[in-house]
C-alpha cells in the first residue's frame, strides 16, 4: 500500500504508476489513490498485476492541480518485493520394520526446515492408550532415527498406532500420523536338554527315551 499523507488541499486526482524492474516498464499499472482523510490518501498495489515479479519496483506520484489544472509529478519511491523460499517440512517413514520393530527415520535437507526435536508415540489398539509410551532421540546432520520395540509397550501381537512429532527450530511443530503397524509375537517353545536313548527293541522297531535337564522358552 502506498500512504501518501499531508496533501495540500490545492491537488486532486492523485494517480500512481507503478512499476517493476524485473524487464522495464513492460508491467506498468496505474492505480487511483483514495482520499481517506482531509490530507491522506490511499492506494494499494497488487503485485499480481505484475506478474508477482521479484526484485525492485518504482512508485512514482502525480495529482492534478487546481490551480493550474496540470498534472504535476509530486513524489516517487521504491519497495522490494523479496523472493523468499518456502522450507519444506522433513520427510518421516518407517525404514525398517521386523515382526517386533518398526525403525522410524526422520530426514531433512538443504530444502527443507532445520530440525530441532523429533518424539515418536506408540501404543497397541487393545485397550486404548493404557501402554502408551513415548520415544525421544537426538538429532544429527538433519537426521533422527529410534526404534519402536512392541515388548517396549503392551508385548502382544496386535497393531500399534505410531505418532512421530518433528519440531523445528522456527518453533513450528508437525506431527505424522504413520498409522498402524502389525507386531505379532512368536509363540514357539524352544526346548533344550540332555537325551539318552536305552532300551532299544529291534523287533519292534521301539526304543526309550530319557530327557535330563530340560528346560523351555517361549520366543
């Protein structure tokens, strides 16, 4: 918006070229400033009337006299229109998952917003949030990772929801939901011990056995 305040009375009609540098004049509008006040009038610039230019723009002034009835050139300036880029956020996946592990892996780039914080929630489906846990890690080179390990939480097979929130350090926070992920935990016994087979009857093919020291654990 140009502002143009403390205009005599004598002037009228007061008109606004306006202009960017980017090729010349090839983009210039003129625009009629509003009389908001006895002695301050208004215009405001779009910059889509020029092609959302970057770089340099002229504004130049001119009203039409009641004395003369000319049109006179009372003022110019400049504004700079600023090409800034916009960050992207972080990418956030699971990069390696096992039957009761999921790897998260948060990154960032040149393009994308510097990251400050990464924590990951996770808990099973049954029974709500009553094995709720949160995971925190540092963050190197743009780069987070930790482990979400299902004995970490309720240690059932089930599907767990994972929340990954990434902060920045613009002070923005986003959060990714990565939905749920299957664990499912083994039930196989693996049994260990001494055996000695006796008693070994060659007409029936038959023998006995005995297990000494046996013991079980369940995967």
């Amino acid at each position: 918006m140009v502002r143009l305040e403390q205009v005599p009375g004598s002037l009228s009609q007061i008109k606004v070229p306006v202009w960017s540098e980017d090729q010349g004049q090839y983009d210039l509008k003129w625009y009629s400033a509003r009389q908001v006040s006895s002695d301050v009038y208004e215009a405001h610039i779009y910059t889509a009337n020029h092609k959302n230019s970057y770089g340099k723009y002229q504004v130049h002034v001119y009203a039409q006299s009641f004395i003369t009835g000319k049109s006179l050139g009372i003022g110019n300036g400049s504004f700079i229109r600023e090409n800034i880029r916009a960050l992207s956020p972080a990418s956030v996946a699971i990069s390696h998952k096992t039957d009761t592990t999921a790897t998260i892996t948060v990154s960032g780039n040149s393009d994308s917003k510097v990251i400050s914080h990464v924590s990951v929630a996770s808990w099973s489906q049954t029974n709500g949030q009553d094995d709720l846990k949160w995971y925190k890690t540092a963050v190197v080179n743009q780069t987070a990772q930790l482990t979400v390990d299902m004995r970490d939480l309720s240690n059932t097979t089930d599907d767990y929801t994972i929340h990954v929130y990434t902060d920045y350090a613009d002070g923005s926070r986003m959060g990714t939901n990565l939905g749920q992920v299957h664990f499912t935990k083994s039930n196989q016994l693996t049994k260990t011990g001494n055996v000695k087979i006796t008693e070994v009857n060659k007409t029936t093919n038959s023998f006995q056995t005995i297990i000494t020291n046996a013991s079980s654990s369940e995967g």
